[in-house]
C-alpha cells in the first residue's frame, strides 16, 4: 500500500508554559500542505526497513515507522512487513515530516490489516510517538493545544490560497529552539484571529520562536522580509524552523528567486 505522508505549517505558535514532565505547552494552529514524503508498506516474511531519498540521521531502528509498527504489534497479531520510506521532506525543518511518517505507518497499518481503529485510538497510538504525530491521523487543520496533540476545531479558510516554503538547509534541533524560550500566556487569541482577513495577520499572529532564530540566522530573517517583497499576504517561520512559508492571493513562481534552497510551492486545499 503506497501513501504520501505530507508536512503541515504552523499558522502561529505561542510556547504558554513549561510542563512537570519537561515538555512545553503550546498553542498554534496547524495545517496541512502538500510537500510529501512516500512511504510504501507490504505483507512480507520478515520485518524490514528501507529509505532513499533525504539521508535519515541516526540508527535506522529509532525511525518512527518501526516503531509505529512495534506499537500495533503489541497489542495486534499482524504479521511481518516491508517498508520504503522515500524521505523529501527536510528533516528537522519545522514541518513536522517525521511525525507525518510515523502516523500514516499507524493509519496505513489499520488500511492494510483492517484492524478496524477508531480515529482516537489511532491517535492515541501516535501520541506515543511523538508530539505533532496524532495531528496527522485526521490531517485537518486544526487549532493544536497541551503538547501539541490535542485538538479542536478552528475557523480558517484558505482553500485556493497559494503557498510557497523555502526551507534554507539548515537544521534546528527542538533543544536549540527552545534555548532562551521564556514561555508566557499568549497575548492575542489565536483562534479569534484567524477567522480576520489574512491581511490582518502579518502583525498580529507570531511564532515565539522567531525572536531568537531570526537573530542568530539571518538567512531565515531575509527569506521571510523577501517572501513579503514578493507579494505574500503572510509570511512565517513554521514549528521550530528553519522553514519559511508565504501565503500568496494569486499563483506565483519563485523557484527561480529562491533557487539556492530548498523550495516546495502549491495550492492549499
């Protein structure tokens, strides 16, 4: 069975406190775009991991697949498979492409061996993966609170929009973002502000984490002053970098302009 696990952006993003068990509570609204990933997943006589594409960092046995599957295996009898992830997402980009693996291994397992999971319980099972990992189950935008894995419904629309990411080929671990991170109740609520005309946001709907990644890469700074150049209704940085997003009125082509990075552009739906 053949999937495309695709990225998702952060439409906002406020870190509002530092939890007991370390993590951070935060609210964003998350939103699905179509820069994918493939990932293929077949009956087999023995369990095997493969990837192309992006080189994956680190021991092949961590990669959220595998251990999706040895998450169903606990508590399902479904038999050994093979799996290719073909990796064109950038890693460690704030888009979230990991996480998007790891929840369609769960959701293409229930496919595949008709295990019959509700969408909580298959969320329930992605929450053990990985914080931005349950959002992927149902794929929908979503207004994103507690660790980022909880969810509810939120007024926005921008099917038709046009959307272009620049990701500049620098990686940003979580523990990077987060140094100097002073978490604080939001000062405008997020929800609210998204139902305004997307020409209202450029001031008023910010990603926490930029006020430190920004300075100590300017190169990021420039690409979203230069989405901005360009046209965009609404630039940010999304997650914890260092991807930058534009969000265009009209169909717009800057493969060119932008030909030093990496460059997804499309449709939002």
């Amino acid at each position: 069975m053949l999937t495309f696990p695709n990225a998702k952006i952060n439409i906002g993003l406020h870190i509002t406190e530092k939890r007991t068990d370390g993590f951070h509570n935060l609210e964003s609204c998350f939103y699905p775009v179509g820069w994918c990933d493939a990932l293929e997943i077949l009956p087999a006589q023995e369990l095997s991991f493969h990837n192309s594409g992006i080189p994956i960092p680190g021991d092949s046995q961590n990669n959220l697949c595998l251990k999706a599957y040895y998450l169903l295996k606990k508590d399902f009898d479904i038999p050994p498979v093979w799996i290719h992830l073909h990796k064109v997402v950038p890693i460690g980009a704030g888009l979230g492409g990991g996480s998007a693996d790891g929840a369609f291994t769960i959701t293409t397992l229930n496919k595949l061996f008709s295990l019959k999971l509700t969408t909580e319980q298959m969320q329930q099972y992605a929450r053990q993966l990985g914080s931005d990992c349950a959002f992927f189950v149902e794929n929908q935008p979503k207004y994103c609170f507690g660790k980022g894995d909880e969810f509810d419904e939120i007024g926005i629309h921008l099917k038709g929009k046009y959307i272009i990411l620049v990701n500049p080929n620098i990686h940003i671990s979580t523990a990077e973002a987060y140094t100097g991170i002073l978490p604080h109740a939001a000062e405008v609520d997020l929800k609210e502000i998204l139902k305004q005309p997307i020409a209202m946001w450029k001031d008023l709907v910010k990603n926490d984490f930029e006020k430190n990644l920004l300075l100590k890469y300017p190169v990021i700074a420039n690409i979203k002053h230069e989405l901005y150049q360009y046209g965009a209704s609404y630039a940010s940085m999304t997650g914890s970098g260092s991807t930058v997003f534009g969000i265009f009125d009209n169909t717009i082509d800057l493969k060119q302009a932008f030909n030093k990075y990496m460059i997804w552009q499309g449709e939002l739906l």
